[in-house]
C-alpha cells in the first residue's frame, strides 16, 4: 500500500530545540490531526515536508516517492494552506486567478476555482488587503484545491476563524476525502474541530511523535474521574495517565484497560488527551 507521507528517522535542529528523530506514516485517504503545544514541531515538520527546509538526518517519502525526487511537475499534487496568505496585497481575485493560470499550467482547474469562489462569496473587484481573515484563508483553501493535488497540508490555517467558515472547511476537506486518493495533515490547535473531521491523531510533544492512533480508538482508551485521596490510592498507578489536583479531590485520566469494567469514567475529548499528557501530574 503507498501511504501519502512516510517519515523515517526525521531530525532538524533549530538552535535549542531538535525535531525527531520521527517516524511518521500517513495512509492514503483520511484526514490526519497534526496536535501539540506551541513550538512542539508541528509547523517544523510542515516545512520541511514542503522541502522549505531540509533535515538533518532521516527520509521523508511523499506520494511514494523520496522528497529528493520530486520535480517540480510531481510538487502539482501538493497543496498547502498557512496561516497567512503569501500573496501581494494589492491583487484582485481576477490577478491571483491568472498567476496561478500560468503557474500551474495544464493542472490549474478553472472550474473548480470558479466554484469555491462562488461556494465562499469571495468579492472579485476588492484587493487582498481588504479581505477579511477568513476570506483569505477560504481564497488560500480554494487556491489549494484548484490544481489536482493528492495531498494538501494546512498548518494552523484555520486559527482565529469564526465557527461558521470553520464548519464551511471542514465539510470541504471531507468532501475532498471522498476521493481514496486524497490525503489531509492539519495542524490545529481548535481540536474541537479535528474530532469533528480528523480520522487519526498524531500528538507531537517536545519534537517526539508520542502517538499516531485513529481518533475513535484514541479517546475510547480513556477516561475521567474526580477522586477523594484514598480512592486514587486504590487505582493501579499503571493506569495513571495525568492527574490535577483540586480543592473537591483530584481529577484523573486513566487507561480504561487498566481498571475494573464497572468503574464509572466520563468520556474524554482529543483535547482532555492532550492537556493530561502535557500538564496533567504524573
């Protein structure tokens, strides 16, 4: 099976901070939730998958071929939308639309631009500068779409969005997984949304991948407790994931494997997950 993204051994340093070494694989076909703190490594990873920076160790394979081996023909299949748009603030929709006319040649799709535009109402007269952050993010994501691309990555793309463009994005990105031969990896830190939309997580924490794990059985692993003092002592500490203590007993995520069946745990979120294994006392 070719898997979309296949990292091996993956090092970058960056003055004090070391990405990896990072063994990531990404199948074809779904949605991959990219989470972690701020400075983890996710937008590190996202570049160098981008070939915008190079590592220092290790094998990164995309669409089945080695990153070295890509042409710049085979880099139409990959799409990318950031946090910003990087185009001149001065261009009308008219302008963006013939750069990438002639940027992308036989791959640009006009009529797939043509309905995205109409899909988020984007304005055709009105330059960049006047658009609104979500209009730039919705026009970046409409770019990414209009030239055939196997694979887009979104790294924080939609941070400090409205909840109304949100869901708008997240019902294109599973439309465009209705094709087996597309594949996602966003990196977000709204993960109300990647429960909504994501089929794995990756949890990146300090530069190390701690897991990579459909999100179903993800959140099906754990649950919450508010324990009194003598009852934590009476719960195997194996099954401790993270604590917080509190003025009413302490709060508790545990392994459900780990603890009796009739044991009564509140459902957790991928963002429960997340806070317990960064903050949460061992």
């Amino acid at each position: 099976m070719q898997h979309a993204i296949e990292l091996r051994g993956l090092k970058k340093r960056l003055g004090n901070f070391e990405l990896g070494p990072l063994d990531l694989t990404v199948p074809k076909g779904c949605i991959v939730g990219y989470i972690g703190e701020n400075g983890a490594g996710k937008s590190t990873t996202i570049k160098l998958l981008l070939g915008l920076m190079k590592p220092d160790q290790g094998e990164i394979n995309l669409l089945g071929k080695p990153i070295q081996d890509v042409t710049p023909e085979m880099k139409k299949d990959i799409a990318y939308v950031f946090d910003e748009l990087y185009l001149p603030a001065d261009m009308s929709l008219k302008n963006v639309l013939n750069f990438h006319r002639k940027f992308y040649g036989k791959a640009w799709q006009d009529k797939t631009f043509s309905e995205l535009n109409a899909r988020f109402q984007l304005p055709n007269n009105k330059a960049i500068k006047h658009f609104s952050r979500g209009m730039k993010m919705q026009l970046g994501l409409a770019l990414a779409l209009s030239h055939g691309a196997k694979l887009l990555l979104l790294d924080e793309a939609t941070s400090g969005l409205d909840p109304v463009i949100r869901d708008d994005v997240l019902d294109l990105l599973l439309e465009y997984i209705q094709d087996e031969n597309h594949t996602v990896l966003v990196s977000s830190h709204i993960l109300s949304d990647l429960e909504k939309a994501a089929d794995y997580i990756a949890f990146i924490h300090k530069g190390q991948l701690l897991f990579m794990e459909t999100k179903d059985e993800l959140v099906d692993q754990y649950g919450i407790a508010t324990l009194s003092k003598e009852q934590l002592e009476e719960i195997d500490g194996k099954a401790i994931v993270g604590k917080r203590t509190h003025q009413f007993g302490v709060e508790v995520m545990l392994k459900r494997e780990l603890i009796p069946s009739d044991f009564e745990l509140e459902k957790v979120s991928v963002e429960d997950i997340m806070v317990y294994m960064i903050k949460g006392e061992r």
